[in-house]
C-alpha cells in the first residue's frame, strides 16, 4: 500500500510537471508570441467586439448561429461566443482575442490525459501520452493565436471523452457528452458531416454490444438535438434556399445568399470525379508531409506531428488492426474519429492542415500508440525519448526565434499594422489615423480600434490618398502598406515618415 501512494505522489508530481511545462511554452511570448493579428482572426474579433457591445454582429445581426464574413456565410460562432465572455471581463484587446484558444488548447491536454488514463488503465502511460501532445508542433501553434476552425478538434475530443467515461462507468456523462457533441456543431462547418455520422456508427456498435440501450439512446438524440437545431436549422434554410431568418428570442438563424463555403466540397463541385482525385491527392500531401505551404499552420521543417511520427503512427494502426485484445471500445471511438476525418479530407477541396485539423488528435492518438509498442524494446525506448525531447527544444528555439518573423510578415497576416498603430498613438501622440490599402485588409485595422482609442479611417485609392495627405491635420498618422505605394506609384519622400516592417507611418 505505501509503494501505492508513494506511486501515487509520483504520477501527480509529474502531472503538474508535464502541464507547467505545456503551458510555460505555449505562454513565453504570449499572446504576442506571433506579434500580428490574421485576417480570420482579426474577422471573428471585431464580430466578437459588436456583439459583446451592441449584441448584435457587423452586419447587424443579433446574436448569429453562423456568421457572415467577407459578404458571405463564413465562420462559425463557438470562438466568437468565448471572445465575447473575455471581453466582458478583460476589454477589447489581443489578449481576449488569444485566450480562449490557449485555454481550450489546455483543456484538451489534460482531456488526452485522462482519456488515455482511462482507455488503457495506466496513469504513466497516460503522462507520457500528455507530454507528447504537449510537445506537438500543430497543438502548440494553434494554441496561441486564434482561428474559428480550431475549436473543433478540442470540443470533439471533449465530446468524446465524455461519451467514453459515460458508456464504461458513469451514465450520467453519456448524457452530457451529446451535450458537447451539439456545442461541437458549432465549432466549424464541416463538423455536420462528422459529429452525425460519428454518432450514428457509435450508436450502433454500443447498440451491438449492449453497452447501451434505446431508451438511453432516445434521451441522447433528444439532447443532441435539443442544443445543435439552431445551427442545422440553418443548414437545412440554407440548403432547401428558404430565404427567410428565423429569429429564437434574441437567436438569429440566418440565411445567406451567398454562400461560398458549399463552392468548397466535394458535393458542389462540377466535375465531381476530377475534383475527388485532386481531393485524394491533396488529402495525402497534407497528411504525409504534414505541410501546406501555410507556415502559420505548420513549419515544413518539423511538420504537425513531427515527420518521424508517421512511421509510429502506421505501427500503431497494425498493432490496432492485428491485436484484437488491445481493442476496447476507446480505441474503437479513435478509430472510427481517424477514418471519418481522412473522409473528411477527401471531400472537401483544397484541404490543409486547419481545413482538416480534426485528423490530428486520432493521428496523436494512433501515433502513440505506436511509440508504445515499439517502446517495449527497453533499449529503443530511451532513444526514442531522447528524439522526440531534441526535436521538441529545436522545434520551440525555432518557433520563439525567426518563425514568428516569418509568420508576422507573410500575406495573411497583419504585415506590422499593429506595431505601426502602436508607435503611432503612443510615440508619435497621434490619434487620428489613416490606414491605406490596396489589398483586402482593412479587417486588420478595424479590429484595432478599441485597443488605444484612435479613430480611424481607410483609404483605397491615389486622389483620396493624395486629397487627405495635403490636407493632414496636426494630430493625425497615415499607416501605408509598402505594396499600396508600389501599386500607386506614389511617392513619400517629401514628408516625415517612419518604416515599420513592410508599413511607413507618414507623421
């Protein structure tokens, strides 16, 4: 018995550990580890600034199941809500627009923890599953900024956490696991391909084996429905072209009359055959190489899930395949998650790695697996630690290093907007100021507004850039993209200025 609890003291010790270190590394430079703010990113946060002041998004709508964003349905709202409460508390600025993604990113490493812990009845397999998704590449990169889509692997795996927990010891948890399952549904779009069908094959192997019964499958559907009909009701208004808002209260379930996002699957396409192999082929680029040209998603260097982890992840899909005593109904859910998301992949075009970022946790999972079968050779088990700890530290030296460099001056990013607006409230005391633009971008600097109280205005065009500057007040900026000075051929040189990065601050 003493072995026992000093075992005990033990696990938890390294518990604590392993979670300081998780959240020590995803919080050195946080939440300005990537100092811009991306286009998606900058897009749910003024919706979220609306709502939390107006109730209502930036097109007016009260309290959206599915929002429109750039003129069209585009963006789900679970991130948008949790923003909101954050900048209830916390006001309008970068940091409640990052902390719900570091939060659930958190969340969901102690919820691989102990769904590990609870599959395989082994606490210290269960720390050194924690540890690896720790020091996953993809879960410590979406971990500190914030895009909608990334919600989805964390409330799934919440989802199905809570459905395993219910069907092996405590009922009550089934019931609040559909719960979860219908809050997933409003996580990202695709989720109503996936979490249905999910559903519906767990039901029937559960049924099957007599784990649950119909009465406790009714009461789950009627949950599950319960919470998710607001947004498939917006999917079904959309879908049959009812031109019609439905309002619940203060609920907004919108229709839109452009809705680019059906362009994106399979479904719609025109020619279905060709875009199915052009599917299958980007399905498999993504996944092998772990690389989609979007640095801000993953680095090709290290990859999602470290490139060496493919080879373990193959070895824990035969070890799953052949050995049908390791099989319980966990591994079961994990399975059936990692063939509906690599489905997922095929039917939605032009996949990358956020698109399809429901494979990772299925792919952690089987990867682990892998590396835990493999570790049962003693001498391969330390250098196997050992390999994963050096591509850890080079892959964290690289992230707080050039990476973020990279990442702050790529396309889809603010290109120091944020710096620039910064040095000119603060520095330069200016507190009018002009953002001129000749790409789409002027997401970035609305998102802006709030946090130091300047006002601002956009310009697109020569005349009006020219009109303006002639007519400059004392207290205002002008904040210019270099590329909107290339493309007007205009020419700056007679005026102060200051150079930011890729952005001149006319003073």
């Amino acid at each position: 018995m003493k072995l026992n609890l000093n075992e005990n003291k033990v696990n938890r010790i390294l518990f604590v550990l392993v979670l300081l270190i998780a959240i020590g590394v995803r919080i050195i430079a946080w939440p300005n580890a990537i100092s811009q703010i991306n286009v998606d990113e900058a897009m749910t946060a003024i919706n979220a600034k609306t709502i939390a002041e107006n109730g209502v998004d930036i097109y007016g709508t009260s309290f959206p199941v599915y929002l429109e964003a750039w003129g069209f349905a585009g963006q789900s709202v679970m991130l948008v809500y949790l923003m909101v409460l954050f900048i209830k508390i916390f006001g309008f600025s970068i940091i409640s627009i990052r902390l719900p993604m570091l939060i659930i990113s958190i969340i969901s490493i102690i919820v691989f923890y102990d769904l590990v812990k609870h599959i395989f009845n082994n606490k210290k397999l269960a720390l050194c599953a924690m540890a690896f998704v720790s020091i996953c590449p993809w879960h410590l990169l979406q971990s500190i900024w914030s895009i909608d889509c990334n919600m989805f692997p964390h409330f799934m795996l919440i989802s199905v956490y809570f459905l395993y927990r219910g069907v092996t010891n405590k009922k009550w948890m089934l019931y609040l696991s559909m719960f979860f399952f219908a809050l997933t549904m409003y996580t990202y779009g695709v989720s109503v391909y996936i979490v249905p069908l999910f559903l519906l094959i767990c039901a029937i192997y559960l049924l099957a084996k007599k784990v649950v019964n119909i009465k406790q499958i009714v009461i789950c559907i009627i949950i599950y429905l319960l919470f998710s009909s607001p947004i498939l009701a917006m999917y079904v208004i959309n879908a049959l072209k009812i031109e019609t808002n439905i309002s619940i209260g203060p609920i907004t379930i919108q229709y839109f009359s452009k809705n680019a996002r059906t362009t994106d699957m399979l479904f719609f396409s025109k020619d279905i055959g060709k875009t199915f192999l052009n599917n299958m082929s980007c399905l498999l680029k993504t996944f092998f190489t772990q690389y989609d040209g979007l640095e801000w998603n993953g680095t090709k260097i290290f990859g999602t899930v470290y490139h060496i982890s493919i080879i373990f992840f193959f070895i824990g899909i035969f070890y799953f395949i052949k050995y049908k005593e390791k099989r319980n109904i966990g591994t079961f859910f994990f399975g059936v998650w990692l063939i509906l998301s690599f489905i997922l992949g095929i039917v939605i075009n032009g996949v990358n790695i956020n698109r399809i970022n429901i494979i990772w946790f299925p792919t952690l999972f089987f990867s682990f697996y892998g590396i835990y079968a493999v570790c049962k050779i003693r001498f391969l088990k330390y250098n196997i630690i050992a390999i994963y700890l050096a591509l850890f530290i080079c892959f964290v030296s690289y992230l707080y290093s050039s990476y973020t460099t990279v990442i702050g001056n790529s396309w889809c990013f603010s290109a120091k907007y944020i710096d620039a607006m910064h040095y000119s409230t603060k520095v330069l005391q200016k507190n009018n100021i002009c953002y001129c633009n000749s790409r789409n971008i002027d997401v970035y600097t609305i998102c802006q507004d709030g946090l130091d109280g300047s006002s601002s205005v956009h310009i697109h065009n020569k005349n009006e850039f020219i009109n303006k500057l002639q007519n400059k007040g004392e207290n205002e900026a002008f904040i210019i993209i270099n590329s909107f000075l290339k493309d007007m051929n205009i020419d700056i040189n007679n005026y102060e200025y200051y150079c930011i990065g890729d952005v001149y601050i006319i003073y």
